[in-house]
C-alpha cells in the first residue's frame, strides 16, 4: 500500500507537469497566422506587449489552466485518499461484540500502516479494559450474591417457626455481621471506583503523619492476633489526597496483619532509599508465581491466605488503584521464610 506521503507527492508532481506542459502548448501551437501582430504598433499596445513579456499579466492564459486544476484536483485528492477509505470498513466492524477484529495492515513504514497498527494497538487496550470489566462485574455480582442469599435462608428460617430468645439473638448475630460484610463490600467498591477515576486534586500530604496513624490504629488488632507490629518512619511529604492514601496504608497493613501467624511481625518502613513505604510481613509461605494475582479484585489463594473472615478480597486491589491514581507503582514480593513484602513508590513533594 502507497504512503500518503507518496501519493501526495505524485498528486503535486502531475498538477505541476500538468501546468507547464498546458504552458508550453499554448504559446508553442500556432493559434493565428505567423504574420499576426495581436498587439498593434500603436501607444495602446504597450500594455499587451508588457503581458507578453510578464506572462503572469495574461489572465485569460492562466484562466484556463486554473479550471481543468479546480476539475483535476478533486480527483487528485480522491486518488491520494484512496488507502484510507479501504481501512473504513474494517475499522467500522470493531465494536462491543467484535473486539478480536484488526486491521493488520503489515509491516511498513508509510503512514497508512502505521495508522493501522496504531489502531490495532488501541483495539488491544481496549478488549482488555473491557474484558476487565466485564471480569469485575461478574465478580462483584458473585460477592453480593452469596451474603444476600445467606441473608435470605436466615430470614426464611426465622418465619418457619417460633424461635426462642436465643436462637432469636444467634439469628439476628448473624444477620448482623452479614450485613456487615455487605457494607464492607459496598464501601470497597465506590474506594475502588473513586480511585480509578484519578484524582480531581492535588495537595502535600505528610505520608509519614499517616502511617504513624495507621499503625498505631492496629496495635490493638495486631496484640489481639499475637502479631508484633514495628515501624521506622521517617519524613516524607507526597502530592495526592490524603483520604486515600489514608485507606491505602490502612489496607496494606490491616492484610499484613490478618494474614500472619501467631508469634509473627508486621515491619511498616517509611522514606526508605527509593521507596515511600514499605509493609513486611511474616507469614504463610505465598507462591512467587500467584504474588500479581493477589492485586487483582477479589483474589484469594488456595493457600492460607484463603479469607474466612467475610472480607471482599478488595484490599490489594484498592491499594494499586490508589498508588496508580497518584502516579506511582506498588509491587509485592513473597518472602522466602514466608509472608510478603509491598513496596510503594510515590512521587516525594519537593
């Protein structure tokens, strides 16, 4: 396939031929007699003799050429754009029920082709986000369904028969704390919903204030699990939105410490070289190949990292969306005596 570079330089290339040859035949073809002298030898033929020798005076010479130019270039351009028009019925095929269709324009360096690899590329991007989505919402679907059904069978069994007072007060315990994990759920969502949509504005937030915050919020959860939990903060001031960050600590060391062992550690480390915050953890022994599907929505192992505690399986998930809404990269690393540890690098405020 011709490059429009190349169509364009032949489109110029013709009008222009087309123009001097059209020149050179109007003055080179004998139109009157050798002997005609169309401009007198009168004062009055001064100006039709100084058209002659200015060529570019001569209206009704370049008149002519102007009209077959004003009928040529129209299909000049047509011919150049030629190559795009093919590519839009394939383009017009992509939608929602085709995303596996591409142009595959092959290989080449004209613009055609790159265009065409270029919307190939774009197509790619776009069957993953939705197939994400549509993963997502399966999902989400999954996870709400199961508590609610639950919600209903304890329901029906309380209307069967009379209860008494105790098994009244185990039944609304129990529909209590799933209707708890359903809030949980719910308010992990519009978390994750609202950092995927990024930021709407930033301001400096001291990254180690909060972490402090956080672990000493958990020191309570941590005594009561028989984990230890230390910190090393050092200053570190980011751009972002501190709500957020907030719950990104929150989750990264509320998941190191429920997913821990009696006796175990919890180690958050603040302004580490080259890392904003780092969260260690000992632990159950994580497959190096299933650490990525951990910060994929509603992940659990197989492992002893199976969540039984009605938790949503959000926790990680959450906390990518909100390093990625701040322009930064969290990775997790199994340990090899067990447990993980998450790096999150941040852009430090100067």
């Amino acid at each position: 396939m011709t490059g429009l570079r190349a169509r364009l330089a032949g489109a110029v290339f013709a009008t222009v031929t087309f123009v001097f040859v059209a020149d050179f035949l109007y003055w080179k073809l004998p139109w009157q007699p050798p002997s005609y002298d169309p401009c007198g030898t009168d004062i009055n033929g001064l100006a039709c003799r100084i058209t002659r020798k200015i060529p570019v005076l001569d209206l009704s010479r370049y008149g002519i050429v102007l009209a077959v130019s004003i009928l040529l270039v129209p299909l000049l351009v047509w011919w150049v754009l030629a190559p795009l028009r093919r590519m839009l019925p394939a383009i017009a095929q992509a939608g929602p029920q085709n995303l596996g269709h591409r142009i595959r324009p092959g290989r080449g360096r004209d613009e055609v082709k790159r265009l065409g690899r270029a919307l190939d590329t774009m197509m790619d991007g776009i069957a993953a986000g939705y197939e994400g989505q549509r993963s997502f919402a399966a999902n989400a679907s999954h996870e709400l369904r199961t508590p609610l059904a639950l919600q209903r069978t304890l329901i029906e069994v309380g209307m069967a028969e009379p209860l008494t007072p105790e098994q009244s007060a185990l039944l609304a315990s129990q529909l209590l704390e799933t209707n708890a994990r359903n809030e949980r759920l719910i308010e992990g969502l519009l978390v994750l919903s609202q950092a995927d949509q990024g930021l709407s504005a930033r301001t400096p937030q001291p990254l180690d204030r909060i972490v402090a915050d956080v672990v000493d919020a958990h020191a309570r959860a941590a005594a009561d699990a028989d984990v230890k939990i230390t910190s090393e903060i050092g200053r570190y001031e980011v751009f972002g939105d501190g709500v957020l960050l907030e719950r990104l600590v929150r989750n990264l060391v509320h998941n190191a410490i429920k997913y821990n062992r009696p006796g175990g550690t919890v180690i958050v480390t603040v302004g580490a070289p080259g890392v904003a915050l780092t969260v260690e953890n000992s632990g159950p022994l994580v497959p190096a190949e299933d650490v990525a599907r951990l910060f994929e929505p509603f992940t659990r192992l197989a492992t002893g990292r199976i969540d039984h505690s009605g938790g949503s399986g959000l926790g990680l998930a959450i906390a990518r969306s909100i390093v990625r809404a701040h322009g930064g990269t969290i990775t997790a690393t199994a340990q090899a005596d067990g447990g993980l540890s998450v790096r999150v690098s941040l852009h430090r405020a100067a």
